[in-house]
C-alpha cells in the first residue's frame, strides 16, 4: 500500500514537473485549463488540481480562472472527494464556497455541483443548488425543463411518494409529463419518474394498503409507455419494456401468485439475457419477495427473494456496493427464516464486499448474533460460538465504535470476557 502511495506521488510530481515546463515552453491559461479537465475526466484529481492551480498561479487574470472555470473546479473537485467518503462536513463546506462564485457559466456550475449531492441522495443540498439557479438565473438554459425544473420537480415527487403522499405525488408527476423539455432528455425523465413509483413499494409503503401500490403500479406504467410510445429509438426503451414486465411480476408477488411470478422471471431472464444495463432488475425482484415475506412471513418468499440474489450475483457479477447489497440481503433472508449459519455468512461476505457499506455496521452485529443464536439452537458449541461472535462485536466497536448496536456489544463483551 505504501509503495502504490509512493508511485502515485512521483507520477503525479512527474505530471506537474512537465506542465510546468509546458508553460514555459507557451502554453496558454487554455491549453493548461483542458489539460487539468482531462486529469479531472480521468479521475486523476491530485494532477488536476496541481493543474487548476497553475492556471491560478500562471494566468490569474484569464477567464479560465474565473469563478466558473479553474476557481469552481477545485472546489467541485474537493467537494466530490468529501461526499466519495461520505464525509458531508466537509462537502457541505465547499458547497457554500461555490454557493460564493459568482460570474458568467455559473448557472450550470451551481447545477452540476447540486448534482453531487443528488446523485448521493442528499436531496435537500441539491435543492439548495437548484433553487439558487432558478433564482439567480431564470433564464439561462440549465434553470429550465431539461435540468434545474426537472430535478426540483423530481425531488418533490420522490420526497411526496416517501411522505405516502400518493395523489400529491401523481399530481407533481403529471407536471414531469408535461414539462416541455428537448427530446433527447425527455426519456430519461420518464423512466427516472416511473422508476420512482414502482420502486416505493420497495420501502416507504412496504405495507400500504394494496390498492395504494396498485395505484404507484398504475402510474409508473404510464411513465414506461410514454417510452414506449413515443421514444421507439431512446436508449431507454428496452428498460422501460423490461419494467413493464417487472412490474406484472411484482403484483403477481403481491397478489400471493408465485407460480405466475416465477413463470413471468423465467420469461424476463430470457429477455434480458446478458445485458450489463437490465440484469440489476433481478436484484429488485428479490428484494420484492424479501418485503412481502416480511409482511406475509411466508418462507416461500425469502426462498425465493435468495434465488433472485443468488442469481443477480451469477449473473451481473457485481462489486464493491452492489455486491455487498445483494450479500445483506441475502442475510436478511436466512435471518428470516432463523438458518443463522448461512446468515452469518452472508453477513461476513457484504462486509468483505464493501466495508463502508451503509448496513456494514449492522451486517458485524448479525453475523456476530447469529453465531449467538447458533449456540442457543445447540448448532455450535457454546465456546466455539462465544469465539465468533467476540470476533465480530469487537470488529464492530473497532471500526463503528457509535452503532446502534454498540451499547449491547459492550454489554456482552463485558459478560463473556472470561
């Protein structure tokens, strides 16, 4: 690890010594400015800031270090690596500090810096964004329907369908319908929309009533044959038929029919096949039959909700997140039907996949109690189970020493130390 820290400081002292020599030899603020953009686009970000700040040093008075060039880039960069480690202090610090610019291209400045913290989820710091561009920039291009308005309008909609909001939600979708934005945009609004209401049956209304989901159901169909009617050649299309589809299997789960559900995932792998874009679909499905297990406590759905993440992870071999989701889930399936050794394990492999992990906390405390209940069940001796489960609390006061779980491992720890 040192050794890879030491290489990637001399490539990077490397890469400022020949833009250095570059500027000498005449470059310009521009040239330099692409040049740091690149780094940047890479993800190279230390030589794109060595670069951003040459352009500050070298050509302080051209526009590429002005507010919304060489000036805003540092700060957006900085401000992406905070939220990359979940450090939102320090982000939230350089959003006030490009909130501060001010000058010409500063609308889509705000926008994209806003977008950081959409893409994180961290909606209320994204309207802070969006609603200074509207303000402060009415007219330009990126306040209106294929950016800033959508992106306000979007959030209202997630936060009303999170809220059980439903008609106050259709009510904000229909004016997404209606937003006149360009044709190369408007697809994707559709599907991010549709996306929203067949997915909220996943969380926020895993046991409204069922009429209710039917309803969110409805809607997010429409959204999908906007597509479908209207799009035939957007990249979004096959997604929106396979959600479709999707959404005939999640009411045949709701509606208890899971001969017709399995029947209906058989016909969609078919159809998706291989295809890197479709094949996440799979992991909603399991997670469709994991919330109605819970509200059912049917078996059959865990036994199935592990099928579909066992077969998302065979299939779109994903890593890090995605893996470590489909791991946790899986866990939280042999949890529910108390099989606590392949649970722990579960656990142990989404801690493995990505340790910082939003569940990774609570994935160290289930596989350290589930080696507790193994010794309850007289699966495990109780030494053997004391030894594991020691591994993992104490693993979890390590590395989240203010978990929600933290005050009980103490307290067992301190019972079970001798």
């Amino acid at each position: 690890m040192k050794l890879r820290k030491v290489l990637h400081m001399m490539v990077v002292l490397f890469s400022i010594v020949l833009m250095q020599g570059n500027v000498m030899a005449g470059w310009d603020a521009n040239s330099l400015y692409n040049q740091a953009y690149q780094f940047e686009s890479d993800g190279r970000y230390d030589e794109a800031v060595a670069a951003y700040n040459m352009v500050l040093a070298d050509f302080p008075k051209s526009i590429q270090a002005g507010p919304a060039y060489a000036n805003y880039r540092l700060k957006y960069i900085a401000c992406k690596r905070a939220l990359a480690a979940g450090d939102i202090a320090t982000a939230r610090d350089n959003a006030e500090k490009i909130k501060a610019l001010n000058g010409p291209g500063m609308a889509g400045a705000l926008y994209w810096a806003g977008y950081l913290f959409h893409a994180k989820f961290y909606f209320d710091d994204a309207l802070a964004f969006y609603e200074k561009v509207i303000a402060d920039f009415p007219k330009d291009v990126m306040a209106g329907p294929d950016y800033t308005l959508f992106r306000v309008k979007f959030i209202g909609c997630k936060k009303a369908l999170e809220a059980g909001e439903i008609e106050a939600a259709k009510a904000i979708a229909k004016e997404i319908m209606q937003l006149p934005c360009s044709e190369e945009n408007k697809p994707e609004q559709l599907y991010g929309t549709g996306w929203e209401f067949e997915t909220v049956s996943l969380s926020s209304m895993a046991n409204s009533q069922q009429a209710e989901i039917n309803d969110t159901f409805d809607t997010a169909k429409s959204f999908y044959q906007g597509i479908i009617n209207r799009y035939s050649k957007s990249a979004y299309l096959e997604r929106a038929k396979a959600h479709m589809d999707v959404l005939e299997i999640f009411s045949a789960i709701d509606n208890g029919d899971n001969a017709a559900a399995k029947s209906k995932v058989e016909q969609l792998k078919a159809k998706i096949g291989s295809k890197a874009e479709l094949v996440d679909i799979l992991y909603f499905i399991g997670l469709k039959y994991y919330v109605v297990g819970q509200r059912s406590g049917k078996t059959e759905n865990f036994n199935e909700s592990t099928a579909m993440m066992e077969n998302y992870i065979s299939t779109a071999k994903p890593q890090g997140t995605c893996k470590a989701d489909a791991y946790y889930m899986m866990g939280l399936n042999y949890q529910a039907m108390e099989d606590y050794a392949k649970a722990a394990e579960a656990f142990d492999k989404a801690y493995q996949a990505d340790a910082k992990h939003q569940y990774a906390d609570y994935c160290l405390f289930a596989a350290g109690n589930c080696y507790e209940k193994l010794a309850e069940k007289k699966v495990m001796s109780e030494d053997e189970s004391k030894k594991m489960t020691a591994s993992y609390y104490n693993k979890l006061l390590e590395a989240y020493p203010n978990s929600q779980g933290a005050y009980y491992v103490r307290e067992w720890l301190a019972n079970n130390s001798k």
